[in-house]
C-alpha cells in the first residue's frame, strides 16, 4: 500500500529551538544505549526508570494518584500505590522495547507476541481487507508494539495522533515506528484517515486521551464525565467503517505479549447525528474502561484524562 504526502497546513513551520536541539541530543543518547542492549537488559534498565519516575516525580504521582481514587475508590491507598508503581515500570519498558524495534523481525515475533485469540484477529483483518478499518485502542500495554507487530506482518497501519511538542524527537519517534507505519496528526488527519479507509486500510484512533471541549464530546469514564474524541465517532459514521477494539496485552512483568482482538462495536442510530456521536463515544469509552478494569497496571495513570471539566465544574488537577 502506497500513499502521497499531504499538506496539512499552509504555514511555515517554525526552526526548532535550541531546547529542541538539546531534548534531540539527549533523546538521540538515550536511545542509542537502550537500543545497543541485550533485550532483556534493555527491559530491566526501562523498568528502573519507570521506578525513578515513580519515586521522584510528584507531582505526577499526585496526579495519579487522583485517577487512581476516581476509578478504584474501593482500593486501599497501598493497592492504588502498587498499581501506579507497576504503570511506570510499564511504560519504561515500553520505552525500551520501542528503541529496539527496528531489531524485531517476523521470524523473531513469535518470541514476544501471541494472540489470546488467533482466530478472532484474523477475522479481523479479513474484513478490514474488504472493507478498511477503524482500531479502538489507547495508550494502554505496550501500544507502540501493537502498530509495529501489525505492519511487520503485511498490513500497514496509520496512526491519528497528537504531534509531539519536539518536531526532532517526533520525527526520531516515526523513524524507530519504520516506514509501514503512518502517523497523522489529530487536527489534519480526516482526509488521510478517509483514504486509507478507501483503500481499505488500517486506521488506529486511541481513545483514552484528555481533548479540549472543542474537539470531544463528555461521555462517562469510571462514573465521571471525561471529554473524549469524537473523532472515532464522527469517522465510523461518515465512511461506514466497522470499529474493532485491539490491545496489546503484556504478560505480567515478562517480554510477552498477547494480542486481544475483542468484537466490533456495532453503530447506535438514535435518529439524532449529534446524539450518535455521544452514544457511540461512549460505548467506545466503555470498551477502554473494561481494559482498564482488567490490567489497570498498563495504562498512563499520571495523564490528566479528567482536565476538561463539564461547563460550570472546577478543575480539580
């Protein structure tokens, strides 16, 4: 599958800064060691950095901590601390795993990733060959693995997503992510994700992140309103294309992964467009939820999912 480049602004993209420059230079540094490792070193050594993370950044902490009574406010404060703990030696190893990406081959993928059902993602993909696809995911396991695994069997991914601040470190990302994998940014992606459908492709929309209130719609997320995107929404219903929820699940602590392929979400139809967006978010949101409930160890627990508050609520962050 091929695609042509597209011009998502009209303006002149600033120089990057200094600060860039530097951010690069240690970003360059960080990966190059993590990449030069055993795997299993480079596991170990994300890992204690998830530990530092936990142990020296406090105001994320209590951040965290916050989500954390918000959806589990049965947990004990030592339960919610244990859960936060394991989420940042995840995403260390995250990390890790995506400095070494570029070593992952398909006769080597057997090692680290299997299916929980093997049947149900070919199923999967047979009808996103037919007729394109939207995958529901999130920032959850080890979600960067989830595109590459994907395009290294044959079927490219194009991912929508919020560009990073540093424009180097972003382009240093989408180079480890390897050229079969496509990202397009949130605010100009509709007519790449529209074409890639048409070509029956893969497009991949996180739903689990904070939006400002123009561009999400409030749906419940742990008995609490949560603006999310209404991206995901908006797209399956104006080209049709069936929503299907895939993670990558890590095993425990280990290197293994098993890819959980759950069952489409099929399209409320209230008679109402703007009622369908909400409904529809919301069943994609309850979707996430459930992940969440089951292996809350592997999301982002620090990220400000409830910032955006309802007209007339405080913020609480």
């Amino acid at each position: 599958m091929s695609y042509r480049s597209e011009a998502v602004t009209t303006s002149v993209t600033p120089p990057p800064s200094s600060r860039d420059r530097l951010e690069y230079v240690a970003f360059r540094a960080g990966v190059g060691a993590l990449a030069s490792l055993p795997r299993s070193a480079a596991m170990r050594f994300g890992a204690a950095l998830g530990d530092l993370f936990y142990q020296f950044d406090a105001r994320r902490r209590s951040t965290a901590l916050t989500n954390l009574h918000i959806a589990f406010p049965q947990n004990s404060e030592e339960e919610n601390l244990r859960i936060l703990r394991e989420s940042c030696r995840n995403l260390g190893r995250v990390d890790a795993v995506v400095c070494q990406l570029p070593r992952l081959t398909p006769e080597t993928l057997s090692r680290y990733v299997g299916f929980r059902d093997e049947s149900a993602w070919r199923r999967t993909l047979a009808d996103i060959e037919q007729n394109g696809g939207l995958i529901l995911t999130g920032h959850f396991g080890n979600w960067e693995m989830l595109a590459y695994v994907h395009a290294l069997l044959g079927h490219p991914v194009t991912l929508v997503h919020r560009p990073m601040r540093n424009p180097l470190v972003g382009a240093g990302i989408a180079r480890l992510r390897g050229p079969a994998t496509r990202a397009l940014p949130k605010r100009a992606a509709a007519r790449g994700v529209i074409r890639t459908l048409r070509h029956k492709g893969i497009v991949v929309i996180p739903i689990d992140q904070n939006q400002s209130a123009r561009l999400g719609v409030f749906v419940d997320f742990f008995g609490m309103k949560a603006c999310t995107t209404f991206g995901l929404a908006r797209l399956a219903k104006l080209t049709g294309a069936p929503v299907y929820p895939v993670f990558l699940v890590r095993q425990g602590s280990s290197d293994r992964h098993l890819v959980e392929t759950l069952p489409p979400v099929g399209w409320i139809d209230t008679g109402d467009a703007e009622a369908d967006v909400v409904a529809n978010t919301q069943r994609y949101s309850d979707v996430f939820e459930g992940m969440l409930r089951q292996y809350p160890e592997q999301w982002i627990w620090f990220h400000r999912r409830w910032r955006t508050r309802p007209p007339g609520e405080a913020q609480f962050y």
